[in-house]
C-alpha cells in the first residue's frame, strides 16, 4: 500500500537550504550578504535584502509546493490509523481525497493572496499571486474554482464512506480556514492563526480523513462505522503540532510588515527572540507527547521509534531557528525546515502504524 512512501513526495520538492556547517563555510566565502543557495529554482532565501528574484523564483514560491505537505500528512497519517485499527485502505479513495485537500489547500494559498493583496500586507511581496498575475479577480476565481472542485472530490469520499462524521469535520476544517483569513472575520490579523491551523489539520483533518475509510457493509447492506480511537486522536494531535510549527515559523520574516498593516501575529506580539525560544518549547512538546502517547498505549511501538528517528531534523530546526531569528535573509528558510520535519514526522507515524498491524513492532 502507498501510504508510507507517498509521504516521501515533499521532501523531493522542498527547497532546503545547504546544513548550517556548510551555510558557514559557504558564506564565509563570499564578501557580500547574498540569498542561500538551494537545489531547485527556489534560490533565493529573502526577497528585500537579496536583490532582484528570477522569474522561475518568483514562480516557485508562488506554488509553494513543499507547503502542499499539509495536505498529504493528515490524509496518509489518518488513512493509516484507519488501516492500523481495521485494515482498511480504499486506493482509489485515497488518491481522490489527496486531490481534493490539494485543491483546498490551493484555494487557501491563493485567497490569501487576494486578502492580503487587499491589507496591504502584500504591497512588498512579489511572490504574491496576485502581484504575478496583476489580477486580483483572476486569483480570486482560480482560488474559488478550487475550492469547488476539492468540495466535489470530498463529497464523492462522503458518498462512497456513508459517514457523516467525515464531511462535518472536513467542512469544520474548511470553516477554519476560512475565518483565519477571509473578511469580515481575519482572525490571523488577531494571532489566532496557530490555534486555527492546530484544530484543522490536526484534529478535524486527520480525524476526518481517518473516517474517510469507513465502509458499505455489504453483507448487512449498512455503513460499517470506525470507531473513534486513541490512537487517531494521538496521531492527531502530532501531526497538528508539527503544522503549527510551519505557520509558527512562516511568521519570521514578515514582522515589519505585519506591523505595518495592523496584523498581530505572535511574532509581532512577543518578538523573534522569544519567538525562537517557543519554536524550541514546541519540538520539545513535540517528542514528549509522542513518548508519552507510547507509554500510555496509544501509539505503538514501532510508531515510538521511527518517530523518534526524526529527532536530528527536529534540532535542525531549533538549532537554525535560535541561531538565525534576527536575520530575515536566513530565517525565510526556517518554514521549510519544519516543512521537512512534517514530512518526515507524518511519515514515521504513517509507516509506524502500518507496520505495527503487520505485526513488527506492534
């Protein structure tokens, strides 16, 4: 089954910048502040203090594609935790989900866009889609169009699961999405972005892609439920917080200009210090509820230790994070360092719980 190795298609795309060794020996080298380098067209990490971007640049953050994580991590870890208590997987099912929650996640990349377009917030962001394109409208349509056709994809999974609890929780995650960023509510401008993006790809997300799988019975002719379990809503809760952590992170760089147009995100509020220092209190978190969801049976074994085998990623990303939270032309990067960490996390818990209903380190 695909589960495990699909959740290996963001770290093909993200665009990390070289180890913090290496960014050392390479920066020493040069007599002037210039972007850090990466692997793909995304080569250039701050756009005010690194001159003019490439076109192909500005079209890679554009598409934030490594951010498209925060759709494949729930569905995989949720589908996962489905086949871990049943042993149900719907390829077709899946694939369909995946598309759509693409799809929703665009219409939430692109309406961003066009409300920040509207703020101000934007004015100094060429990468913006509506800055590339020049048409407000435009992106709004594009963001709306997605937004139907990832709708229809999650109504045909509703048709064919017959659980109710599927699409509510997937129309409340939608719902969140919506007053994180859209008038008349905004509520990121009033720093509630993190608790918003924890309850919608953790435990309304996962949760509801964990229902997904549910099944006709056929014999009996009814919906063969699956029940709510300890170990989706741990799963839950992990893949939530390693979320955060990517909005938490995306907030770095952006201060002055958050302040300028009136949005309070955390950062503007507390600052990059303390800022940094909660990045480190979330990874710390992170690895203990793991821990102590595995003490407690809610998490098996082999879930324990391929998670914890992501623990160097995790203090990459405290390491970057306090040694760079002053320089915004080095912390752009540190949203895809967490992208990473996402990914890899998402991926030794899917794998986790496929193993252990084989039966290896169950």
């Amino acid at each position: 089954m695909p589960l495990a190795g699909i959740a290996l298609t963001p770290l093909l795309v993200s665009p990390l910048a070289p180890s913090p060794r290496r960014s050392r020996v390479a920066t020493s080298a040069a007599r002037r502040p210039r972007a850090l380098q990466r692997a793909r067209c995304s080569a250039t990490a701050a756009s005010g203090e690194a001159g003019e971007l490439s076109h192909a640049t500005l079209l890679w953050r554009a598409a934030k594609l490594p951010i498209y994580s925060v759709a494949l991590i729930p569905l995989t870890v949720g589908s996962a935790s489905a086949y871990y208590h049943a042993g149900l997987f719907f390829t077709k099912r899946y694939f369909v989900l995946l598309t759509a929650a693409v799809l929703v996640i665009t219409w939430l990349n692109l309406s961003n866009d066009v409300y920040d377009s509207d703020t101000g917030a934007d004015r100094d962001k060429k990468e913006s889609v509506v800055s590339i394109t020049g048409s407000r409208a435009m992106t709004q349509n594009a963001a709306n169009f997605s937004l139907f056709l990832g709708f229809a994809g999650l109504l045909w999974a509703f048709a064919e699961a017959k659980d109710i609890r599927f699409i509510l929780l997937v129309i409340s995650a939608i719902f969140c999405g919506y007053v994180y960023q859209c008038p008349p509510f905004r509520l990121s401008y009033q720093g509630l972005g993190e608790p918003l993006c924890f309850a919608a790809f953790g435990p309304l997300a996962t949760t509801a892609f964990y229902f997904s799988n549910s099944s006709l019975n056929t014999s009996s002719g009814g919906a063969a439920l699956l029940p709510l379990t300890k170990t989706v809503i741990a799963s839950s809760v992990l893949v939530g917080l390693t979320t955060t952590l990517i909005l938490f992170c995306s907030h770095f760089h952006q201060i002055d200009g958050d302040l300028a147009v009136g949005k309070m995100s955390p950062l503007v509020r507390i600052g990059t210090k303390a800022g940094s220092r909660i990045v480190s209190i979330g990874i710390v978190m992170l690895y203990i509820l793991l821990a102590t969801f595995g003490t407690c049976g809610s998490l098996p074994p082999s879930c324990i230790v391929l998670c914890a085998l992501t623990l160097p990623m995790g203090k990459t990303v405290v390491d970057y994070v306090l040694k760079h939270h002053e320089d915004n032309a080095k912390i752009f990067m540190a949203k895809y360092y967490c992208v990473r960490l996402h990914a890899l996390f998402g991926m030794a818990l899917a794998s986790g719980l496929v193993l252990a209903r084989n039966g290896i380190l169950a």
